[in-house]
C-alpha cells in the first residue's frame, strides 16, 4: 500500500495516515493479517517524525483495526472488515456530537444500553 500526507491538509498527518489504513481496510488493498509498515521505514518515507505515524498506529489500536506488538510490528486484526470500520466513524461521530451537546462518554454509553435493551 502506498502512504501520502498532504500537508496543507485540513487534517492531521496522523489522521491522515489512519484514514489511509482504514480506507485499506475497507477496499481490500489491506488484508486481515496484513503487516503494517514499521513505523520508522514508514516516517521516513513520508518525511514526518515517527512519533506521527506512531500516534497514527495507536489511534487505530485503540479502534480496534490493528494490532500491535513490541519489536514485530503493527498488523491488520484478523476481525478487521469494513463492518469494523464503519462502526467506528459512527461512534466516532456520535461521540463528535455528544461533545458539542455537553454530554460525557458516560452518558452515551447510558444512552446506548438503553437502547439495546429496548
């Protein structure tokens, strides 16, 4: 997979990267196992500190897309499907929108149980 960031873009380099990976996943060019660039080569490539493509891998770890492991590098979860994805912009939005309402995580994840149990 061949990585670009745009730094005029409105959006983060790091954003940028994730939304490339996610974009990956979702489109195929990125399988489930598949290993991710190690950060450095990566950082190199695209003439950006590592700690940027680091704070991209993390973002996308904490979504639950990759993997992670000290000294063998970040992969492609095995569950990591379009479904995946799409479901983790909705809750990224959902999130955007409680924010700007004053609501806390806490409270759409109350909102959320709610619902599932209806």
């Amino acid at each position: 997979m061949l990585f670009r960031v745009d730094a005029a873009s409105g959006l983060s380099l790091a954003d940028q990267i994730a939304v490339q990976v996610r974009a990956g996943v979702v489109d195929g060019s990125l399988a489930p196992g598949e290993r991710l660039p190690p950060a450095r080569d990566l950082a190199t490539a695209l003439q950006v500190n590592m700690h940027t493509v680091l704070r991209a891998y993390k973002q996308l770890r904490d979504e639950g897309i990759i993997d992670m492991r000290q000294g063998r590098g970040a992969f492609v979860r095995q569950d990591a499907g379009p479904g995946l994805v799409r479901i983790t912009e909705l809750a990224e939005q959902l999130l955007e929108e409680a924010r700007k309402l004053g609501m806390s995580q806490q409270d759409v994840a109350r909102l959320i149980g709610g619902v599932a149990q209806a």
